[in-house]
C-alpha cells in the first residue's frame, strides 16, 4: 500500500528544492522528519510539511501504521516560472526568472500489511473522536451560557449605580480632561498672543 501527498507552486528553484529532498529518499518516515528538522535550508519547511501531510494520509485513508513506512520516492519538478523585470544602464531591461517547483512525495510500507487497521477498526476509532469532539462542544455551549448569564447579572448592577458612584465617575473624567489639556504639547504649541 503507499500514500502520496503533493506540493504545488512552491517559491524554491526545483534546484535548491532537489538538493534538500536527496537527502531523505529511501529513509523511514521518522529518520527523514528528524534531518528535514536539522536541515538549515529553508526549502526543508515545505517538505516537512509535505512529509507530515503524507503520513497523516497514510494513517487516516489507509490506516498505515507510522512505524512501518519509508520514503518510496520524491519527485521535484519545474513549475510555472514568474518572469519580473530589472532595469538596467542604457534603459535596457534584463529578465529575472522567479522558478517555482512541484513536489510528489511517496509513502510505502516496509513490511506489507504490518500494523495495518482496518477499515471497521478505522470507523470505530472515527466515530470515538466525532462522540468526543460533541462532548466537548457541549461543554464549551454550556459555558457560554453560564457567561451569559454572568453578563446579564453584571448588567442589572450597572442598571443600579447609585448617586455617589456617579458622580465619582464624573470627577474623575473632569480630571482626566484637565490633565489632557495641561499637558507639555499643548503648550509648546499653543499660539502666543501678543
């Protein structure tokens, strides 16, 4: 059984991206993620994130076990090039060719079956993860509405603000106003009136 999984239109050269993807051909699927991860060029991101895309396929359409794949083979091929423009002496123009790549990454197994689930044990553990992603929705709906409630709590009080906490308030909004109106820009700027 394989998984594969492509790239498209990735902003590498096929040359800079090939350089990065020789590395992990024939490797197993653990030992290539860990030297994407210690690779320093910025092409391996990408296949890293190719490679993870790959192995959840594996596991999820084909219910692949994650211990018994390899990299079967990649494959990076030439995308469409952007062609910009740079203008040079005399009023020349010269082309610059911004080449983008297309990768297909393909998974397969070690041993052929081992570990493998199947389709109904792939079904039960589905459902299991739909039963608690429902659970925990219904956990956060209910804690919505006890906030909710919480609010209209909090709104009946600002409803009831007695007299003196009023005019607290406005005192100290007076302040505030007077400090924004004294302050060191106002007078450098203010006109003087001779």
């Amino acid at each position: 059984m394989k998984a594969k999984a492509n790239l498209n239109n990735v902003r590498v050269s096929p040359r800079k991206m090939r350089l990065v993807a020789d590395l992990i051909k024939g490797l197993g699927v653990e030992e290539a993620v860990v030297q994407l991860e210690k690779e320093v060029r910025s092409s391996s991101e990408d296949l890293t994130k190719l490679m993870n895309s790959a192995i959840a396929n594996a596991e999820n359409n084909f219910g692949l076990d994650k211990d018994n794949l390899y990299v079967e083979s990649i494959q990076v091929n030439e995308a469409p090039t952007l062609k910009r423009w740079m203008p040079r002496a005399h009023g020349r123009a010269t082309t610059i060719l911004k080449r983008t790549s297309r990768v297909s990454l393909v998974l397969a197994e070690i041993v052929e079956g081992k570990n493998r689930k199947t389709k109904e044990q792939m079904e039960k553990e589905r459902k299991a993860r739909e039963a608690q992603r429902k659970k925990l929705e219904k956990e956060i709906t209910e804690g919505k509405e006890e906030t909710k409630e919480k609010v209209s709590v909090a709104g009946k009080k600002v409803d009831k603000i007695s007299k003196d906490e009023q005019t607290g308030h406005f005192e100290a909004e007076g302040k505030r106003k007077q400090t924004r109106e004294g302050g060191w820009v106002n007078k450098m700027f203010r006109r003087k009136s001779s």
